[in-house]
C-alpha cells in the first residue's frame, strides 16, 4: 500500500513489465456506424508483456502470447533483460543489463490490466454534496446545494489560504476518483485562487493526471454577492494567477495543466468571455479550455436573454473564441444542428454526463447524434450533478439512458442509439483522450502511450464450489461481481461494468507510477 | 460470520433489544399527491430502543428517547428485565427477571436501523448471467441467455436431484441478496421441482423470506423444446408437487411460502392459466400468484395473437383467476387505464424494476400513474434482466427514471412523476409489503411486526481530520458514502441511497434472527 515515488522505480530497474491479460478498445470501431446500425467494437484482448521505461513512464513495448516462464525468460535473453522480481534482489544485483521489474495481474481468468478511466468533468469542490440534489432541477440546485459549497472554499478573513474544507476535501476526492482507477480529470475547483491551486498540488503529489480551472463567474447579475468575482479584471487576473502557478509547478505539464474555466455563459459577461478566450491563445500552446453547453431548457433560455447578439449558445462561446481543438464542452444535451457542425468544425469535445442528466432531469444525450456528426465525446461524472466519482458507474449510466432514448425513438431507429459495453467503456477511455487531445498519449496500451493503467480483478464464484465456499466466495471483499469461469472475455467485461465497483481495482499508475493499491 | 440460531438467542434471552437510530417511513405519506404535487414522505427518525420477543421474532415494543445508559436502566427497572451485554452474562445469570440482549447501533452520526429491504421480482436461477443481456430485447433475450440457463437447473439424466448449478447458484443468489439486506424476497425459480425446492429449503436454513414459485410454461407452440412442461396437467401436477413440499417445509408460512408462477401469458395455455387459477383457490388462504404483464411492445402484441379473446392483457390473467390479493405482476410498464382499473379493484400489486425495464429498452414505468390509481407498487430487481442484485441500487434506478420521465412529461407536469429519495425508500419497504399483502407485517418497525431489519453504517470523512486520515478514511471498508458531520439525517439517508452499496449493511435480522453480518 502506498506510493512508490517515480525516483524509487527509475532507480528499482530500467523498465517495469507487466504480465498477464490486457483489455483495450481499439482506435477506431471494427465496423462503422452505418444509418441503419451503430458502429461495433470490439475488445482487444492479449495474454503477454507490456514493458514501460521507468524514466518517462510511458509503453517501451508489448509482446503478446507469452503465457510461461520459459517464453518470458526467452523474451528476456532476446533483450538482454535482468528480470527482477522483488526490491530486494534489486539492489543485490549492480550488473550492467538493464534490470526489468515484473508485475503480474492477479487472476488468470478474472484478472486483467485495463487503461485508466479519464473523467472529462467533475467538480472537485462538490465532492461533500455527493447524492445531494433534492428534487430541483439546475438553477435552483446550483443555488440551494453549490454555490453555498463552493463559497466554503476561500476564507474572506484568510483569502491568501485555501480553507480547511479545501485541504480534506481536495484530497477526499483525488484519493476516491484513483481508487475508481481514474488516471485523468478535468476538475472543475472554485472561483479561489489558493485553493485551486491547492487541488492542482494535491493532483502533482498524488499523481493524478489532472486539468486544474479556477472558475470564473463575473457577471453580477446573475451570479450570487458571496460568490462571484469582483469584477472581469480581478477575474481575468486571478485566472491568470493560477495559470502560471500551475505552469510552474509542472513545467512541462506532463502531469498536471491549467484549463481556463468560465463556469457556463450565464456566468459571465460577453466582455469577461472574450478576455478568457484571449488568455487561452495567448500562451504557446494554447490553453485548455472547458465551460458548459445546453444542459436545460431554462438555462438556454436563459442563455437567449442575456446574449440576443447571438442565435444559438454555441455561438456565444465560439465569438468568445472559447470553441477549440482544446476545448472541453459538459452536457450538450440540446444541441442544435448548427450547433453541433460549429463544434465539430472547432474539433471541440463534448463531455457526457448521464448520471447527473438524469438525477437534475436535464434529459438525454443524444450521443449517437453528436458521434454521427464527428464529435469527440468522453464521458464525465459531474460530481455532484452526478451522485458518484466512478467513470465505470458513470458508463453504465451512459449504456442505460441510451437504452431509454433507443425506446423513446422507436423501432425505426433500429436500436442505433444504444451504446454497447464496448462502447461505453470506449468512451471512458480512449473517448475521454480525445476529448482532452491526447489520444496519442492515453488511452490505450500503444507504444509511446503513458502506462496510464488499472489493475482488474472480478470475483470468483466456482460452479465447482461446495455449498459453504460458494457462500464465502460470495461475501470475499472482491465486490459483487461473480464469474463462473464459463464466461467469455466480452462477458467477463460486461458483468465488470454492470456489475463491478472500486473493490476490482486493485492498483492503479499514472505515467508509470503506482498511485493506488497494492502492485 | 455465522449465523445464530433462533433457538439459541430464545435461550439466552426472552427479548433482543435494538438501541440506536431507527428509520422509516411513515404508513402513509404526509403530505398527500394533488392533482399538481406528488406525495411527500418524510422519514420518522427516532432514536430509542425497540424490543423484540425472541419467541416470535415480533417486535414487542419500543420507547424514543432513550439516550444515555441512566434511561436505558430505568427502562429495564420499569420493565422488571435483567439488562444482558454478553452471552456469558446470560448463562451466568439464573434468576427470573426476563433477560434482555443489548444490540447496539454503530456509529452515533452515521449508523442507523431500517426495515429490510423487499423484492418483489427476482429470478433466482438467472444470477449467473447479471450484467450479461447484450444489446437484445425481452423475447431475444430469454431464447439467447435465460432459457438455457434455466435448463440447466435440472439434469436429465436424473430427475429427482437438481443439478449442481442449482446448489451453488441458489447458495450464492440468497447468501448476496441478504448481504444487500433484502430480508423477503419473491422468487421465480425453473420449471423443476426438485431445483425448486431446493431455493425454498435454502431460504428457509438461512432464514431469509421467501415467496418460491416453480416456473409454468405449457405452450409447446411457445416454449423451446428443450425448456417447457410437457403437458398442461403435469405442469399443474408439478406446480402442486412443489407447493405441498413448501407447506411441509414450512407449515406456518412464517418464512417460506410457495407462489403459483406463470411464467408470463405468452409462455402458457388458456386453459394451463386457467388451472393454475383454480389451484391458487383451491388452499386456504388462496395462495400467492405472481407473473409478468405489459413489459415490451412485441409481448403485448404477441399476447394479443395468441388470446384473440380477451381485449387487454390483464384480460387473459383476469379471466383465468390469476389478479387476487395475493398477486404479483411485475412491469406493468405499457398498461391501459382500463387494465390498472381491473389490478385496482382486484388489489394487486405491481412489481416495478426499472433497472431491468431499462436494461432491455422495455420503457419507462409511469409508477406515479400506477400509484395514482391505487395501485400497490413494490420493487424488484427482476435479476438478470436487472443487472443488479441490490434494492438500494433498485431504488436508485426507480428514481433515476422517475427524474426522466419527468423531464420527458414536460413543465406542465409540474415534476410530478419524479420520485424523492423517500419514496424511492418507501416503495423499497412499505410498498413492497402492501404487494407482498403483509403490510401489518414488515416494512416498518410498528409493535407487532417482525423484526426484519438491516443496521447501516456509512462512511465517515469528518472535516477536521488532517491530510493523510482524510485518506485513509476515503478509503475505508465502509465505502463510498461519505458523511462530514453537517448532514442532516435526510441528507445522509439520500447520500447512502445515492452512492451506498452493501458495504453499508453490516448486519441484518429475518424475523429476529441474524441472518448476515455482524452484531
């Protein structure tokens, strides 16, 4: 238990490899959608080697069909490996050959290495308000349950320090989303500077690959006196304060990035939107940026009313140049046609929050709609909108209501609006990458990709039990998930997400280190 | 853990006392549905004592109130009892004040006692496949993974034993629903009577409440070969052959009762129904029926070809007898007013399993209607078309679709349909004991009912504490519901609904009796 520092690995051994069977979802769908059926993926699923270079945490290479010994011994000498399996004959060991460390999976039919869940939207502070919302819908949430919340997080007697909620509650939920084997989160913290730069320390400490925004909510008018910023400068400038704290922090923003945050339009004047977009193009590269987009009827109503220069509310963000290839929209729900071509044509991602659709009854996603039409979708858990931090719960409300929207569409639609196992777990994972732009860096088990990664283990309910070990095996902590053992890899998966929770995630590394459980 | 024995805790002490929180709901909601408002249940919480005689597992009484051990003492001093915290100590003791086991509730902020959990619909050999039912419908669905499941329940090659899938499945289904703290459950079994049989002695050695009903499927015109009754008359000849093994089980019917179970109209003859109408009449009390009605679109139709001469659906069950008091259905998603008019004024219940209904894109249930009419509406996990086993998640669910039908109903339905948090828990316990027709029985904790009740502990992560105990306490055996201290108690009972699983049971009691976790 614990954490091994990534210094402690690169000095352990030149490379770590990891044995046993990886899962992943391919880049791209065995079979395209056509307009009569949805596209198919199918899991890729290798017994073998995967091997990271401790230096730079990412996949060195992979080799499949090694199943014994012998042919791991084999891979070895081919390499010119010193294979290495406790810390101890580590040290013992000063020859020259580069020194490999193994970790197995556990588990020969239940266990299995999986790429880690990118959540593309949560809100950090509203980790406490978790299965919290009442009977309201987003407006009147946002002002009963959230702002009041978030407020907690400065100290006007202190404004120089996070408060002491920040502090716990910061590190609840960074520790919770790695336990759920989320390896990337784009977090939404408070309008505080102290205290989002807290977060983004805590992420750097941890080592949770993170896209930390300071919110930005300027337009009196809307936004509530004791939560809101001054005014667009103190804004803008108080944004630009937590931008370069995090670029120092993590110079090279391997880890941890800034990601310019006005909260949604109805926050923010149209002079406090366009200066953001400005601060955004103004660093090389650009910054990340992420906002919300037509999450309900009220709110777009809204929108119309405070912005008439605009015909729709897509176009509020783009006059804002806020619309880029590094722009994270949340919701989406009712997006327009003309809408839905100007963010494909920005390459901008869409964040899918299905839990917290339904439990503020903002509606449903039509995200078959919005990947017909070429937009990047992941998939968010939109703590506390949505009542958990788990992306595979998050997935499984992704596959549900686009069962429901599959009925509600009717037999003409031909089932095309439901999103299978495959692709529900597509979204959390190589869906999320492309939403953040880093599909050639997560995602995945592809050579050069981070060993961003999660280690699965599902429990064992043996047909060939007698009655009493059946009943143990029912109770062990491993959760509720029950494989037989006649089961095939697809199935296995699919109990995984209908029916697995954060007792199957049994370790979990971001580019490389261990950052939750026991390896 | 085990369990202990009635006989054994009768020994050791004439009452089990229960100190703590307690929680539920009200008979009755308190503020009744208008036309423009739906009910609203508030939870009675109380904290005190309740006593239960270990004769008969009936709660004998209970005083709110009771805090400190100087108000226990004078309880126990007006009562003339002999207060036991030890088993040691009742042996020791051999006087003749009644003696009064001590169970205590954990945690002061963040444990609580509540009725077990009921479900109305769970099908006990399908365990095997939860999270497995692909992206079909209902009718594909039970010819590609349940039908040959099920069959698997008996062996051929000898008739009189169930095969030995249905030992380890039926172990493992009871032993996990209990964890879940479902203290009664209504159970289709297969169409074998040994395998079926078997459940119904299963429930009964680990003390679980149980409904078994042996699955009736006569039509060969319907039914595969390879998975039906030969004959309408040996079905009823083996429907009566396991309800006369049921009632010799258990010839109170205090635990373990059988249930006449058609499979669904589809999967029967007229006249089968029509027989299994008359069986139902022919003890007395009528025994219990339970069945499908109106799940899908292709079923409805499909009844309507095979019985031309019945109008609607609950037509074809009306006219065989089968809508009693004492009658189960389960879905009711697509029914007519004329067809909730007809299961009103028999005083049948509905069965609503949302995690199934949206699972299999079979609709959205409008239970706020169902209760509208008068209708009696429990839940049911209806494992496996219902990925889970759990009625926490089930509840979760019903309000979930609730929330979407809302939105889907528009503003002028005024939110109506959404169900909260406590109704969602009431349909959880007291609704599905007005199904089960034993309102006066479970589903609260009244004088004279029985002690079927869970003890939950949710998570703590107290503000004050540091960093690093932050941590640990996210991580903590209890999972994922996280309380700070400031909730109030109806906050902490939806935040255990919305994010708690069966890490929060940490014991539960049938009819007094232990029958999981610890005490």
């Amino acid at each position: 238990m614990g954490e091994i520092s990534p210094v402690a690995v690169a000095k352990c051994c030149s490379y770590t490899l990891y044995l046993g069977t990886f899962i992943q979802l391919p880049r791209e769908p065995t079979t395209p959608a056509t307009p009569k059926s949805a596209p198919i993926y199918k899991l890729l699923v290798n017994d073998g080697a995967v091997w990271v270079d401790n230096s730079d945490g990412r996949i060195a290479g992979s080799k499949w069909d090694i199943r014994s010994q012998r042919e791991l011994d084999e891979l070895a000498a081919s390499m010119g490996w010193k294979l290495v399996y406790d810390d101890k004959e580590a040290k013992d060991d000063e020859g020259t050959a580069p020194r490999v460390k193994i970790i197995r999976s556990m588990g020969e039919n239940n266990g299995f290495f999986f790429p880690g869940f990118i959540d593309t939207h949560i809100h950090a502070p509203q980790y406490p308000n978790s299965g919290i919302f009442g009977s309201t819908t987003l407006l009147d949430w946002l002002n009963k349950y959230t702002f009041p919340m978030e407020a907690s997080f400065g100290d006007k007697s202190a404004p120089d320090t996070p408060s002491r909620r920040a502090h716990t509650v910061y590190s609840a939920i960074v520790t919770r989303t790695l336990s759920h084997g989320t390896t990337s989160a784009a977090y939404y913290a408070t309008i505080h500077v102290p205290a989002t730069n807290l977060l983004a320390s805590v992420c750097h400490t941890r080592g949770q690959r993170a896209f930390i925004g300071r919110v930005c909510m300027d337009n009196p008018e809307t936004c509530p006196d004791f939560y809101r910023d001054e005014s667009t400068e103190a804004m803008v400038e108080a944004t630009r304060a937590s931008m370069e704290y995090i670029y120092r922090l993590d110079p090279s923003g391997t880890l941890v990035k800034p990601i310019i945050t006005p909260r949604f339009a109805i926050s923010c004047t149209s002079d406090g939107l366009a200066q953001l977009g400005k601060l955004a193009a103004s660093t090389n590269p650009p910054t990340y940026i992420q906002t919300h987009i037509s999450e309900n009827g009220d709110e777009i109503e809204t929108v119309k009313a405070l912005f008439p220069d605009c015909v729709t509310y897509t176009e509020v963000y783009d006059k804002a140049n806020l619309i880029t290839p590094r722009t994270i929209l949340a919701h989406g729900i009712h997006l327009l046609e003309s809408e839905r071509a100007l963010i494909r044509e920005r390459s901008a991602g869409v964040a899918h929050c299905p839990a917290s659709n339904t439990s503020l009854s903002s509606g449903m996603c039509p995200v078959r709609t919005l990947l017909d039409d070429g937009i990047n979708v992941g998939l968010g858990t939109d703590v506390s909108g949505g009542y958990s931090s788990s992306i595979l719960e998050t997935a499984r409300q992704a596959s549900l209501v686009s069962r429901l929207l599959s009925h509600h569409n009717g037999k003409e639609n031909m089932g095309r609006d439901k999103l299978s196992v495959e692709e529900a777990l597509y979204l959390a994972t190589r869906g999320g990458a492309r939403v953040l732009n880093m599909q050639d860096q997560i995602g995945g088990f592809e050579d050069g990709m981070f060993w961003d990664a999660q280690m699965i283990e599902l429990g064992g309910c043996l047909e060939s039990d007698a009655d009493a070990t059946v009943e143990q095996s029912a109770l062990q902590p491993g959760g509720n998930v029950c494989i037989y053992g006649w089961e095939t890899w697809e199935e296995r998966v699919a109990k995984w997400m209908w029916t697995g929770d954060d007792r199957n995630v049994k370790a979990v590394w971001v580019g490389g280190r261990l950052v939750h459980g026991i390896a």
